[in-house]
C-alpha cells in the first residue's frame, strides 16, 4: 500500500494511490459505470468527499475489479491541491 495510507469506509476498503490522474484506489466484485460518484464520509466533524471513477480493469475474470476514483479537478491547481490534501490527511485521520 503506497505510503501506508487506507481505510474502510461503508465496508469498502480504499487505498491511496497517489497525486496524478486518480487519487484512490479499491478492490469490488462489480465494475462501476464511467461516471459513477461515491461520497465518503469520514466522520462527524470530518469532511465528505466525493470521489468519481476515473478507471477500472480487471485482470482475470474470476478476481475483483480494480477502480480507481479521483476527485474533481475543478477550479486551479491550488484549490485541486487542497482537496488531495484534504482527502489524504481524512484517510489517515481514520487511525
């Protein structure tokens, strides 16, 4: 797990992925439609953050898919900045 950075939420376990293209990553037996938006809820007081499938593959039709999910680009490139931020600090927060 790169920089040792997961958490289950809703009893879907999400790894850190990194900063470039996607941000998250995670392991489900159906592949999600393009498209598809999921908000993660890190707790009370803590912020929800909505995640958007960015890609999905599966590499042998008998295992789990792999997706990946990234947050929106949206606004510059400080304000995207700050929500990877904010989504990197929330999953180790869960600790």
């Amino acid at each position: 797990m790169k920089n040792g950075v997961f958490a289950r939420i809703g009893g879907i376990v999400y790894r850190w992925n990194g900063w470039a293209g996607c941000q998250l990553e995670s392991c489900e037996w159906r592949r999600m439609p393009a498209g598809t938006s999921r908000i993660l809820d890190f707790g009370i007081g803590k912020p929800k953050i909505t995640v958007t499938v960015w890609k999905t593959e599966r590499q042998c039709p008998f295992l789990k898919v792999r997706t990946l999910w990234a947050i929106s680009e949206r606004g510059s490139i400080y304000e995207h900045n700050a929500r990877i931020f904010e989504l990197k600090n929330a999953l180790k927060g869960m600790w």
